[in-house]
C-alpha cells in the first residue's frame, strides 16, 4: 500500500529467478510479470482518485462535524455569490452509521453524549460515544435478544428474549446490577415513570409493573388479548398498544384497571406516541397513521396509505417520524396537517427502531446489523440572480 495519503504508491523493481520463463498458461505459478500487472494497476487507481480519496472527511465523526458547519453557514455567508434562495426543503441525509453490532438493532436510547444500543444475536448492551461513534462499554450478555432498553437516572434497564427479565445496568459502564422476576413471556416494550417500571410483551400479554427501587413485582392489568408491542403514559392513564386485538386499550395508571377500548384501529400496530395532547398509532397492517383523541379514543384524523408497513413511531416537537419495514424508508410527518415533510434514502432492511440527539436521528437497519445516522436539516433552493 501507499504511504497512505502521503504519496503514490512506488511498486519496487521485481523479476523472476534465473533460468525462469513467464508461461501465461501456468496457472499454478506467480510470475514476476504477473506481480508487475498488479502494481501497475495499483499505481494507476491511486493516482487518478490523488493522495487522499477520502478528502477531510476520511471518518464518521470528521463528516458529522463538517456537516453541522454546512448547515450553521446557512443564513451566514449564504446564497454563494451569484445565487439567490428560493426556499428550503426538509431533507432526511443518511451521513454515516455505527459500527456493526452484529444481529439486528432492537433497542437505540440516546442519553448524556452517548448511544446505547442492543438487539438479537449479539445480546449485549453497547454503549458508543457520539462525538466519535466509538464503543465504550458493553455489558454481560442479557441471555437472549434484548427487544428494548430505557435509561433512568443512573442505570438502564433492558428486556427480551429468553431470560424474559428486565434487567438493570449501571449507565456508566454496563456492569449488571440486578433483575426482575420472569415477566412470563418475551419483553417488547419498557418504562420507567416515578417509582416502577413498567413492561409489556407476549405469552402474559399484559402489563406489569414492578417497583424502581429492586425490581420486585407489584401488579399487572388485564389481558390485552394479544402481544402488547408499546404504550405511553399520559395523564392519569395507561395507553397500550399490540397485536390481535387492534385497538388502543385505556388503563388507570393508579391499580392498572381497565377503562375502555377503542374502536377497531383496522390493523395491528407496534408503536404508540404522543404530544402531550393527542395520541398517534401507526398502522402495521393498514399502512396508515391515526391520530386518536385520549378522552375518548376516537379518531381525529387519518393519513392516507403510506404504501407499506408502519413499525415504529417517535415525537419531537412539531413532528413524528415513522420508520416503515416493507418500504425500507423513514417519513417525517408534520403535526399540524400529519402530511409528509421529508423521506429518507431507501435503506437495506428494517428502519427500526428510533432515536434523537439534536439534529440526528438513529435509525437501527436489520439488514445491515448495524444502528444508521441521518441528519434531518433544511438545503436551501438556489437559482442563479438575475
């Protein structure tokens, strides 16, 4: 190789032993001529791509930091000269990834600098620092795939496959603290709100709460009736989400008793979110976003289809965003009409699950086993002055 990116690659002389004859047709021998192609090939590429092909931008960290001073430019120092602004358009730009997990993301939090991510396969927590995307920690293995993860305070509690516990981790370097009862079934979803945590999931098809301060069990509401795959918390209620039943099922946060259901959402749905005001569900099967009144669980408003699959669903203010499986793309929907303000390039696999920091949401790709990063940001329209 090149003293990379220092200088072009400078091949030094070869030629083959005394009384040997380069034969094309042997193929069982390395000829000194044969080594001389290569270089030469070598020589060729390196010196069209130059001396760093990679520019200033040769590492993740090094792109995302370039990328934040494009956009702080915009407004200072912009149109370029002899261009003016005609608009912006909200873009969703896939800038880079971290690094292979190894099985596919299930669990992405984003939590004082650092992103903590954990899945299927692998069965560990790891922890990342977003200034670099480097690993930092990882914690023991859970026992089976970890389907979902929630930071609280000093620690992270995870839940999954297998050892169907919620476990609890010090956030600083992942060494294991202590673990609930068997919640009975698969853990797809976890919260932490005041003094318990609370978990939903399949087989119990329910969900339990469980006191913060040892993790020991204190109740649980009624069934479902299918999977619990998410719920919020608003209010004085307990909203809760699946399979099988296809409806939003209300809960008093109180004693976990039931309220009331709504009506048929017209397919399954694995997220739930909210605003603070409205809940919205997106729609697995249905392909559709629905935005719901709490009070009543009735319907506001409908999307039209969005083509394919809905599997995971997050708020920031003013927006949601929508990862969908079968279309491999993320949406970003404003709040006041719920119409598409941007999409994402289209992924390999999965976009799922989500996750902020500023302005970049974490998108975990199955097909890749690995947690991407896009910038969601504003490029400015030019045309030429007149």
């Amino acid at each position: 190789m090149a003293d990379y990116p220092d200088s072009i690659y400078s091949p030094r002389e070869k030629e083959n032993r005394s009384g040997v004859v380069y034969n094309a047709a042997k193929k069982n021998v390395l000829f000194a001529e044969d080594v001389q192609k290569d270089d030469d090939e070598i020589v060729a590429i390196e010196t069209e791509l130059g001396l760093n092909p990679k520019g200033v931008h040769a590492d993740v960290a090094a792109y995302l930091s370039w990328l934040d001073d494009a956009i702080a430019a915009i407004g200072s120092g912009w149109p370029p000269s002899g261009y003016s602004v005609t608009g912006y358009l909200s873009s969703l730009l896939r800038v880079g990834n971290f690094p292979y997990y190894g099985g596919q993301p299930r669990g992405v939090v984003v939590s004082g600098g650092y992103a903590l991510i954990a899945g299927a396969t692998t069965g560990t927590i790891r922890k990342y620092d977003l200034s670099t995307l480097s690993l930092v920690a990882e914690s023991p293995n859970y026992g089976g795939d970890i389907y979902c993860l929630f930071v609280s305070g000093d620690y992270v509690y995870a839940g999954g496959a297998i050892t169907q516990t919620i476990r609890r981790y010090n956030l600083f370097d992942l060494t294991y603290v202590d673990e609930s009862p068997s919640y009975g079934g698969s853990i797809y979803c976890l919260f932490v709100s005041g003094d318990y945590v609370y978990a939903g999931g399949s087989v119990t098809n329910a969900v339990r709460r469980y006191n913060l301060s040892d993790l020991t069990y204190v109740d649980a509401t009624p069934s479902f009736g299918g999977n619990v795959q998410s719920f919020v918390i608003l209010d004085d209620y307990l909203f809760v989400v699946g399979s099988t039943t296809q409806t939003i099922r209300k809960y008093n946060l109180s004693d976990l008793t039931y309220v009331s259901a709504s009506a048929s959402l017209g397919g399954n749905t694995n997220a739930i979110a909210t605003d603070g005001t409205y809940l919205y569900v997106p729609l697995y099967t249905g392909y559709r976003l629905r935005k719901i009144d709490p009070s009543d669980l009735s319907i506001v408003s409908t999307t039209d289809s969005f083509g394919g699959a809905l599997t995971s669903l997050v708020y920031k203010p003013g927006f949601l965003y929508a990862g969908s499986n079968d279309l491999r793309l993320l949406f970003k929907i404003s709040l006041t009409d719920m119409s598409i303000v941007s999409v994402s390039p289209y992924g390999s696999g999965y976009l799922n699950p989500l996750a902020f920091s500023g302005n970049y949401v974490f998108v975990g790709d199955n097909a890749r086993k690995q947690v991407e990063v896009y910038l969601d940001c504003l490029l400015p329209s030019l045309v030429v002055s007149s």
